[in-house]
C-alpha cells in the first residue's frame, strides 16, 4: 500500500467509540510529495536564474563564489525535497558549474587542478548533504510510523476487549489503515477453513494480491488488496493478533451471556419450585380432604354440608387454576413468545370477562361511562391483567370491603383504575410489586407473587402501561392506560 503521508486521511469509526482511524504513514516516502516538488522547484528555477546573473560576470570572481552559490541553492532544495530532489540537484550543479564556470567555458574538460578540486569539494558536500537529510528524513518517518503502529495497536487492543459488536469494527480498522480492499478471518473446522468475519469493499481489481497470515494453527488472517509493504506485513501481523483477541473476546462475552442467563432461569426455577410448594399445597390440600370426606361411605352427609365441600372443591381447583395459568403466562413472558392481536374492544366488555374468573365478584364497583371509547387490546391478554388486578386488589382489601374499578378518556389513552382501600404499599417498594415471585406483605395469604408481573408484562405487549399510585384517604390505586381506538371521521 503506497500512501503518502501528506494525504489527507479517511476517517473510521473506532469500535470503542474513540477518535477516527486513519491510514499508516508510509515510511519509503519520507518526505512529502508536496516537500519534494517545493525542493525540486527551487533547484529547477533558482539555478538557472543564478547561472544567468552570475555567468555575466564570470571572469571577475573565483571559482569559489559560484560553487558556494550553487551549493546553497543545492542544500536548500536538499532540505525541502530530501535525497530524491539533492542528488539530481548536486550533479546539475556540478555540471553547471563545469560548463559555465570552468576554463574552458562550454566544455566539461578542467584544466586547473584548483577548479578540480572545488568541483570535487562542492560534489562531496552536497550529495553529503542530501544524504544526510535523507537520513533524518527517513529516521522521522519511521518514528512517525512507529507511533501510528502502537496508537492503531492500542486502539485495536482496547476494542478487542469492548462488546460483542467490535470484530467487525477491529477488521474495519484494519482494513483502512493498510488502505486494503478486503479482510476476512478464517478458522479451521472440521470441514476446513470457514470464514468467522469478513469486511470488505468494491469489486475485486485484476492486479489486487492475496496475502495470508497464520495467528494460530487454527485460525488466520486473509486480505486482498493492494500488494503490502514490508513495513505494512509488520505491522499486519501485529494487527492480526488484535483480531485473533477480538474473536476471543467476543466467544467469552458470549458463554459469559449465556451463563447468565443459564444463572437467571436457575434462580427463576428455585424461586418457583419454593413458591409451587409454599402456594399450591393449600389448595391442593383442601381439595384432597373435601374428595376424601365425600368418598367416605360410613358418614352420612347433610345436603348442607355437602355443599360446603364441593364448595372447597371448586374454589380450590378455581385457585390452582388462577396460579397454574399465571406461571404459564410468566413463562411466556420469560420465554419472550407473548404475541398480541391487537383490536377494537369495549373496556366493558374485558372487565366482564375478567369478572368471570373473579373469586368476589360482588364486591366490586363499576365506573365505566358509556361514551368510553373503545380499547386497542388484544382481548384475552386484557382479561388477564384486570383479573390479576382485580384479584391483587381483593387480596389486599379488608374482608367485605369494596374495590372500585373506574374508566376515564385522557389524550389517546384510556384509563381503567382499580381501587381499593386497603394497608396501601410504601412508594419506595412500588417496584418490588412487578418483580416474580415478590410478595410485599408477606402476612397476605394466596398467590405466588406473578399477579402483577404477568399484568404488567402482558400490558406492555399491548402497547400499555400500568402504573401504581397513592389512593386518596389509604389504599393503593392501579392505573391501566391502554390505547384509545380512533374512529374515522368518516
């Protein structure tokens, strides 16, 4: 990759989010193309223009003083446009020197062994010169390089242990500074050499070259492009390792995300097999001794009590149910597959449903205005959360007290408040209530803390929000706000 040094960078964004990338310097060039053509002008225009003032006045001075003229010119273009612009410069200085300057004029012949030896000196000094400046150029070139090298290195090195995204972004970079077409990294398998990540261009070029590099026995680092320098090879293997460390990075933040996860079903399963058997043994109890005592054969039951007991029964299969589908729902919300069918329904319309599966329905009071626009829900989805908070609400209320379920218009939004005047919840545990398997009075007999996790989860599958707030005179309030169904005008 030829770059100058002088041109103007292309900028990439770094992967950790630092400064841009740019191009390495090239270190064959040392100094700019625009320092050498101002070199090369200052010896293509100044020699002629001094030749023509002093050959006018040859033969008053020494050899001496044109030679030192000339000599000056010659370092001052050597100083401009280093060993490329002063050695062509100090050979045309000699010859003209000799031709113009030398017994006899307009020949290359010397026949003074003094003017020779001027000759010999100024040629000396000023190839010296250049070289010199050649040298120092080069030296700085190099350091130059050097710096960008670790800067590149440092960058890619911070990158490979960012996220998971930084890869690409590493094989970008590099990519850029080595001004290549494309980079692609390749791993062996089972079934041979597979590329893990590729960047790359436009079309390939018919006189691009391919260049591959071993990191590992088992993984490597391909680039077509433009053919590479040495110094460009260098520093790609250096850059290889930084990608071959990307890739690691990457595969550890990985296993470390999926140990995670691995960690937090493990804690959702403790905490559900703590809670099915706290929760679910109550009514399960209750069930099995109601079946026992009616399979009794040698107890003669009134009609009464056998009432009673199959009341046991179906209230306690109403709760199994109530807990069963909630850590189904919880599941689901877990397992990320809850779809909502969203569409038009009457609020009305969910709260019966929900009322349905209510273990008192008649302790709850209605609000609802009949010009209550309709609710963009999904209908089944809605039943669950009012009846979640409905049951919450009658859990948390004094026994034989009222919950009043009220429906007000606000904005595009429909408000459905569930209120009840029970102990109330401090605010500063208000999050605590939506977490699995939370219970925030412990003394509250029933659930298994997934009410309001799975209402709040479901509503925001409908594009909803459920919030808690103070209720007026003790209690706690639900506020349900879904979407309003607009009408057409038409």
């Amino acid at each position: 990759m030829a770059q100058d040094a002088s041109q103007v960078p292309y900028p990439v964004p770094s992967a950790t989010g630092a400064e841009a990338v740019t191009g390495l310097p090239v270190v064959s060039a040392g100094l700019s193309v625009g320092r050498q053509i101002a070199g090369a002008l200052v010896v293509i225009c100044g020699l002629p223009a001094l030749t023509a003032v002093l050959v006018q006045d040859r033969d008053a001075h020494a050899l001496a003083t044109p030679m030192l003229l000339v000599l000056l010119l010659v370092v001052l273009g050597s100083l401009l446009g280093g060993l490329r612009v002063g050695l062509p410069a100090a050979f045309a200085g000699a010859l003209v020197l000799n031709w113009f300057f030398t017994h006899p004029y307009g020949t290359l012949l010397v026949y003074r062994p003094d003017q020779l030896l001027v000759l010999a000196v100024y040629l000396a000094v000023s190839v010296a010169v250049s070289l010199v400046v050649g040298v120092a150029a080069r030296r700085t070139a190099e350091a130059t390089r050097a710096k960008a090298e670790a800067q590149a290195l440092s960058a890619l090195a911070g990158a490979a242990l960012a996220e998971l995204g930084t890869l690409p972004g590493v094989l970008e970079q590099i990519r850029v500074l080595l001004g290549l077409r494309e980079v692609v990294l390749v791993e062996y398998q089972d079934n041979g050499w597979l590329p893990v990540e590729t960047v790359g261009g436009p079309q390939p070029t018919p006189d691009e070259a391919e260049l591959r590099l071993e990191v590992t026995p088992t993984l490597a680092l391909v680039v077509r492009g433009p053919a590479l320098s040495e110094e460009d090879q260098r520093a790609l293997r250096s850059f290889a390792y930084a990608a071959a460390t990307a890739l690691e990075g990457r595969r550890l933040a990985l296993r470390a995300a999926a140990a995670s996860r691995f960690e937090a079903a493990d804690q959702m399963r403790t905490a559900l097999l703590a809670a099915v058997g706290h929760d679910l043994r109550t009514p399960l109890t209750s069930v099995k001794a109601a079946v026992s005592s009616l399979r009794q054969r040698d107890v003669a039951w009134t009609t009464e009590e056998m009432e009673q007991l199959l009341e046991t029964i179906e209230d306690g299969a109403d709760r199994l149910q109530y807990l069963v589908s909630n850590l189904l729902d919880a599941s689901r919300l877990q397992a990320g597959v809850v779809s909502a069918a969203i569409e038009p329904v009457p609020l009305e319309e969910v709260l019966d449903r929900a009322l349905v599966t209510t273990a008192s329905p008649a302790r709850i009071d209605i609000d609802i205005p009949e010009a209550l626009p309709d609710v963009l829900v999904d209908i089944g989805l809605a039943e669950r959360v009012l009846a979640n908070i409905l049951d919450n609400a009658l859990r948390n209320s004094p026994a034989n007290a009222q919950v009043r379920v009220r429906g007000t218009s606000q904005a595009d939004q429909v408000v459905c408040e569930v209120i009840d005047h029970g102990p109330g919840v401090p605010e500063h545990r208000w999050q605590q209530m939506f977490e699995p398997f939370q219970h925030v009075d412990d003394q509250q007999p029933g659930g298994i803390g997934l009410g309001l996790a799975v209402a709040r989860g479901f509503t925001r599958a409908m594009g909803g929000t459920l919030r808690p707030k103070h209720t007026t005179g003790g209690g706690l309030t639900m506020q349900l706000l879904l979407p309003a169904d607009k009408p057409d005008a038409g």
